[in-house]
C-alpha cells in the first residue's frame, strides 16, 4: 500500500482553490478603499451644520436683536399651545449643496419635534444663495 499524494483542485487561471479565495478578498478590500476614496470628497462637500441653539439660530446675522426676541417668544408662544416645534435659522451660505438635501440633514441632526408625533418645522434661508 503507498501513500497517495493528491494536489489541491486548481482554479481555472491555474491557482489552487485557496489561492482563489485570497485573491476574491484582496480584490473586494481594493475595490472597498477604491469606493471609499471616491465618495469622501461628497461627503467634504458637505456645508458644516451649524448648532441648535434655541428657536432662532441666526448664523448669517440678518435679524436683529429686538426682531429675534420677538420671533422667539412668538414660536414659543405657538409651541405652547400647539406642541408644534418650529426653528428658524439663517445661515450665509449652503457652499454648493442644494437647499433640501441640507434642510433635511439639519432637521435630523438637530432632531426637531416629539418623537412619533411629526411636529417639527424647519425655516431655513441661506442668505447669500438667495434660497429658503
């Protein structure tokens, strides 16, 4: 009785299976930093989001003092007795993004309404852009 040596089943390129499997991972990681490396400038692209800091976030400083105190208590007043949450922020510039795309990116970062009950509203001018 000898010992009987068996090869390991080749691929069609002439590789042994493993091999194969190898070559499938390292292609699938290239392809995945490829992508990666593709899709981060959209992402740069992306104007900064600025900070919640109560009903009237004017970053692009257009209303004045007496005018934003006032629209203050105004939303206040409206969220009191309707639970509706309304914001109105300004800011100068949407640095090449659409207006919706950012609106809808701020209203989830800063998570406006009660959970469940759809009763957020964002007002949102970009200045410079001429957009609202």
């Amino acid at each position: 009785m000898g010992l009987a040596l068996r090869r390991a089943p080749l691929c069609p390129a002439g590789h042994p299976a493993g091999q194969r499997g190898a070559r499938r991972k390292a292609s699938l990681a290239f392809l995945f930093i490829v992508l990666s490396l593709l899709f981060l400038p959209l992402t740069a692209l992306a104007a900064e989001l600025p900070v919640l800091t109560g009903r009237v976030v004017d970053n692009a400083g257009i209303i004045d003092a007496a005018t934003e105190a006032a629209l203050t208590r105004k939303l206040a007043d409206f969220e009191a007795k309707s639970s509706d949450q309304i914001v109105v922020t300004t800011i100068n510039s949407l640095d090449g993004e659409e207006i919706e795309p950012y609106a809808n990116r701020l209203f989830r970062a800063w998570k406006l309404g009660q959970a469940g009950e759809d009763n957020g509203v964002l007002l949102l001018v970009a200045n410079n852009d001429r957009k609202m």
